[in-house]
C-alpha cells in the first residue's frame, strides 16, 4: 500500500472511531477550506496563464537549459 492510501486509511479510522466534537468540528473546517478556492485571479492574470498555456501548446517556449545558457551567455559580456 503506498502512503496516500495508508495515511487515507488512517485517518478514516480515526474519524470514525472520534467522538471529539472540537476535533471533529476542527476537521470539517480543514476540509471545507481546502475545498475553497486559495486564489482568487484578476482578469489579466487568467489571460496570462490562458496565454501561457496556449503557447505551450503550440511549443512557443524555451527548455530552462536554453534559459540558463543565454542568461550565463549574457552575464559574461556584463
């Protein structure tokens, strides 16, 4: 069984087996926030990230080696 399942399956047992309303109460509020969304995005950033997905589809990027190449390229004729 890999960790997920095994920390899941813990965690099951001990909710059913709790009678601590606090804890319990404490869970659900984990649980519902989690749930929530974490970020909320302007405009402008939704385009962006839509913009930025659509390039990688269409390959229009550069592998972080090519970056890293041209940036100590760069960095020598500073």
């Amino acid at each position: 069984m890999d960790t997920a399942a095994q920390i899941k399956k813990n965690l099951i047992t001990r909710i059913k087996d709790s009678k601590d309303l606090n804890f319990l109460n404490a869970l659900q509020t984990i649980f519902d926030s989690s749930e929530q969304s974490l970020f909320q995005l302007s405009s402008e950033q939704q385009s962006a990230i839509e913009k930025g997905r659509s390039e990688i589809k269409n390959n229009q990027f550069f592998k972080n080696e090519e970056v890293i190449s041209e940036m100590k390229q760069w960095l020598k004729k500073k």
